[in-house]
C-alpha cells in the first residue's frame, strides 16, 4: 500500500521548473510529474475546477529559448553602447556633479585662508602656537573636505558600471538562448522576469527593471527591422541612424549624478 501511494522514481532528474509557473486559468501551482520518461508540468488544481491540461517540461524549455531572445542585444549594439557609456562615465569623472563642484569651489577659500594664515605668522600677528593651532584646524577642514569629494566622485563614476554590466549580459543572451542548459535558461528568466504563467501550454511573464525596458525597446516593431538591417548589413549605412536612439535608452538606465542633501 505505501510503496503505491508514493511513487517510486529511481533516477528522476529534478524538475527544472518546480515553484516557477502559476496557472494562468486559477492561479493555482503548476506541479510537477514523471511519466513514460518524460517530466511533465500541469495545473494542481487545488482551488476550483480548472481545464487547463500538461504541458511537457521539454516544450517550456523551448518557449523559454525562444522569449529570452527578446532581450538578446546584437554584439555590434551592445558593442557601441558600451563605448557610448564608457565615454560618458570618462566625462562625468571629469566633469563632477553639483556636489562635486559645491566641495572643489569650498577648497578654494581654505587655500586662501592659509596663505594669510602664514602672512599673519611671518609678519609677528600671530604667536606660534595660534598660528599652529588655526593651522591643524584648517588643514583638517581641507581634509574632510578632500574625503567627501572622493566618495561623491566614486559614486558619480560608479553609476555607470551596472548599466554597462547589463548591457554585456544582454550580449550574451542570444548565446544562452541557443547553448545555455536549461537551468541556465531558467536562472536567467527567474532573474529577469516575474509572475510565471502557464496556460494552454502557453508561458507568460513580465521582465523587471531594466529588462522590461530592452524588451519593450527591442519589441517595437521599427526597432526589430532596424535591428535585423544592422545584423545583416554587419554595421553598413544603418549603424549611424540606430546609434542615437538607442544610446539614448541606455543614458536613460543611468541614476542621476549625486545632489546636494
Ligand atoms: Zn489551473
């Protein structure tokens, strides 16, 4: 009797997708089984009646595939995008934001303060030890000063790099679409994307953040023929007509420059 409730399964592989999916018809689990070696996925049922049938693991496996090359940016446009960034995060590092410039222009009148400082001291204003002591006060204004410029200019600088990091991933998603194993592809979705649905064997899921933003963008029908002219034309006439709207969109992805508190 317990050797039939529980079926024995010697060898089963883990199910890829096991707590990934909702039905899209009750919202109940989509649970896993195995069966004439082959793992399938279906609807628990748990709630209220629901028609939805199985679905074989092997068939989301290659929706899967199939949805995330909606976020796999061409190695050319990731490829200028990235330089695109990389400029702009060289002349923000230059430039400084507000803050930047408030601490660099609050430096000017510490240097000038000591110059007098030391007027003062040679013309016999001031005795040795009040000349050291304004001095150690100064010095230590111009020091904190110096610190608060470093981390502001570091977080300025910083900014950039996680939107360059998601456009180098993006690159590569065409790569896991085609090679990635199916747990790959799985970490990648349930990274990117949430509320897993499955419904008439069909998937559905929203992408997060900046993914939602390349998707929408590369789903936009002028953007798929454009996209399909660069990749064949291989950065022929179309290159310079694509850049600005989407270096545009990924100047956008980066935080604003730190302000004042
Ligand atoms: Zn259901």
């Amino acid at each position: 009797m317990l050797s039939r409730s529980k079926p024995q399964t010697p060898g089963l592989k883990p199910f890829v997708y096991r707590g990934m999916f909702r039905c899209g018809e009750c919202g109940c689990c989509i649970t896993m089984e195995f069966k004439k070696g082959r793992s399938y996925m279906h609807c628990s049922k748990r709630k209220i009646p629901c028609s939805q049938r199985f679905s074989r693991e092997t068939d989301i496996e290659l929706q899967l595939r199939e949805e995330i090359k909606s976020v796999a940016l061409c190695s050319a446009w990731a490829s200028e995008i990235i330089a695109h960034l990389e400029k702009e995060k060289s002349e923000s590092a230059q430039a400084g934001s507000i803050v930047v410039i408030e601490l660099q222009d609050s430096l000017e009148p510490l240097a000038s303060k000591l110059d007098a400082l030391l007027d003062l001291a040679l013309n016999g204003r001031l005795t040795q030890d009040e000349y050291t002591l304004k001095k150690a006060e100064l010095i230590g204004e111009k020091k904190a000063i110096q610190e608060k410029l470093d981390v502001c200019r570091k977080k300025d600088y910083d900014r950039f790099t996680p939107v360059i990091d998601f456009f180098a991933e993006a690159s590569h998603v065409g790569e896991l679409a085609e090679k990635g194993k199916p747990e790959e592809i799985r970490d990648f979705v349930k990274k990117t994307g949430s509320n897993f649905r499955l419904r008439d064997k069909k998937i559905a899921f929203e992408y997060k953040n900046h993914w939602r933003i390349l998707h929408n963008f590369l789903c936009r029908p002028e953007k798929k023929k454009k996209m399909q002219n660069l990749q064949i034309g291989g950065g022929g006439g179309n290159r310079t007509r694509v850049r600005r709207p989407l270096a545009g969109t990924a100047t956008g992805l980066v935080p604003n420059k730190s302000r004042p508190a």
